[in-house]
C-alpha cells in the first residue's frame, strides 16, 4: 500500500503588514501548510496583497470573527506590536496554536500572562525569531571546530528603519512598538546571542533616543553562564544595512557570518528564513510541545536593558 503524505494542516494570518508578504509566500510553499483566512482591519491593507494573498481566501476585519467563523489548526499573528498579546490570548482560548511575532507582549508581565494561559490549556505558542534559521548562520556553526568553547560574540543589527517598514508607521511609534530598535529589532539579536551562548544576563547597556523618544540606537553587553561575553549593537538610523555574527574562539580564531550574504535584493534573506521557521512551526504544533520560553526570555531582556538605561540616566539623544 502506498503511504500518503499527511494532509496539511490549516494556518490563517492576522495582520496583512509588511511583515506578512513573507508569512504568505512560505505557506504558499510549504507542504505542512494551507491558507485558511486572513484578517486585518484595515479595508484596503496593501502591503501583502498585491502578490501574495491567494484569490478567494477568506478574510475579515477581526481575528476574533476569523477565529469563530472558521477555526483553523493554527493562527500566526503578524498584527502592531502592541496588538500581539492579546490576539494570541484568544486563539489560545479558542485551542488554536499561536506563531506571533516578535515580541511576544509588550512586556514580560503581560507575556507571562499569555504564557500561563498557553500552558493551562496545552497549547503551543511560539515566538518567530526568523533569524536563526538564516543560512549563513548555520554555515557559521557548521564551521566551527567541535569542542572548541565560543569566548565571546558580537551580533550587530543595522538599518534605517524608515527604509523596511513600508506603510507599518506603528514601528515609530514607542507605545505600540513596546519601544524603538531595542523593543522591536532587540529580540531577534538577543535570541542568537542566546542559540550561541546559552541563558545570558545583561551586564550594561548604552541607549540614545531621537526627539520623539523613540530609542534609534543601543549597545548592550551580555554575559553567559559558560564565562563567554557577548555584545548586541542596534541602529535604527544606519545608512543602509548590516546584520551580521562575529565570534572568538577561545582559542583566539575568529569566525564571521553576515546574514544578508547571498541574498542580493532588499530584505532577500527573509524568504528562506520564513520557510523554515514554518516548517519549525509544523513540528511545534505536531507535537503539541511547549514553545513560550524563548519569547518570554527576549522579553526579559528587552526590559532588563530599559532598566540598565534608566539606571544610567541621562542618555544623550541622537537629533
């Protein structure tokens, strides 16, 4: 008898910003994976569905409706920051597996609250840290001598914000971003800090604001329990961009990976990041595992260098 394929499970999307074009072309390529529905508020939400969104799927103005209407086998939330904790909160209601964003909340009070209801009702919720699935980054591991301790790692995170943001004005806005570069780009830096190093702690961290209160720019020192250090460079106001890891072995070799090698167009290396992290998806929710921890710690860290900042005021501003 010939065995078939499992029949791929149904996954709506909520929130159509410019983040949602990648989310939409992965599951349009993944065999784990169908487009159920869609929701965003906005009548006219234009940055994913001029070329991604298939004709004739389902969409609504509120994720509680497509929820309801349509219950599908799991829910990614691509909506405003400040939106995330709340919609994951009711798909988790619903029984419906969550892949929101980073950050998982605004805060780790309220993402400890969406994590303790996750966990009640044996539902997996996971944070998308797309860059950790990037190539170059696994090439980097795959080149490491084995048994040779990582010393220290340096991830810088570099943009002009304005330039990937597309019509999403939230992301300037510290009330719904949660903040600035620190809030929003922050997560992604610090959770390959930690694939690399382990559990960190922040040890100082050095922040400037514009005029608006909008943190543009950060350097954050981490330290890790093996003894290795760690420094996180954030740049909203950089001309052009730079993403990229840098280790020191103990040993004294150094390694490199830039995560935007290979990948010539703007943004390019976000295409195959999303496939995998959907595919990672897929086997979170085909097991029905635990998946909050990660969010919650890079929300842990986010308020850990807020507090390093207050507790170093003032900090000068950037214009």
């Amino acid at each position: 008898m010939t065995a078939h394929p499992p029949a791929a499970r149904r996954i709506a999307v909520a929130g159509l910003g410019v983040i949602s074009r990648y989310y939409l072309a992965a599951i349009a390529e993944s065999p784990d994976w169908e487009l159920s529905g869609v929701c965003d508020p906005r009548p006219d939400a234009p940055e994913a569905l001029a070329d991604h969104l298939p004709a004739g799927v389902p969409r609504h103005a509120d994720h509680r409706a497509l929820l309801a209407d349509d219950r599908p086998d799991a829910l990614v939330v691509a909506a405003p920051n400040h939106l995330h904790a709340a919609i994951a909160a009711d798909a988790v209601a619903a029984g419906v597996p969550v892949l929101v964003e980073k950050p998982l909340a605004l805060d780790p009070v309220a993402g400890r609250e969406v994590a303790a209801l996750a966990l009640a009702a044996e539902v997996p919720l996971y944070t998308a840290f797309h860059r950790r699935y990037n190539d170059q980054l696994a090439a980097l591991v795959r080149r490491l001598p084995p048994g040779v301790p990582i010393a220290s790692a340096t991830v810088r995170y570099l943009e002009r914000i304005e330039e990937h943001i597309g019509g999403d004005t939230w992301y300037l806005d510290p009330a719904r971003c949660g903040g600035g570069c620190v809030a929003d780009n922050g997560p992604n830096a610090f959770d390959l800090v930690r694939q690399l190093l382990g559990e960190v702690r922040v040890v100082d961290a050095a922040v400037a604001r514009d005029a608006t209160g909008l943190d543009r720019q950060a350097t954050v020192e981490l330290a890790a329990a093996s003894g290795a250090s760690a420094r996180v460079e954030l740049d909203w106001s950089y001309p052009g961009e730079a993403k990229d890891v840098r280790l020191r072995l103990a040993d004294g070799t150094e390694h490199h990976a830039d995560l935007l090698a290979g990948h010539a167009g703007f943004k390019s290396s976000l295409w195959h990041e999303y496939r995998h992290l959907l595919a990672d998806f897929a086997g979170v929710v085909a097991t029905g595992r635990p998946a909050h921890i990660d969010g919650l710690r890079a929300l842990e860290l986010v308020a850990d260098v807020y507090a390093a900042e207050r507790a170093e005021a003032p900090v000068g501003g950037v214009g």
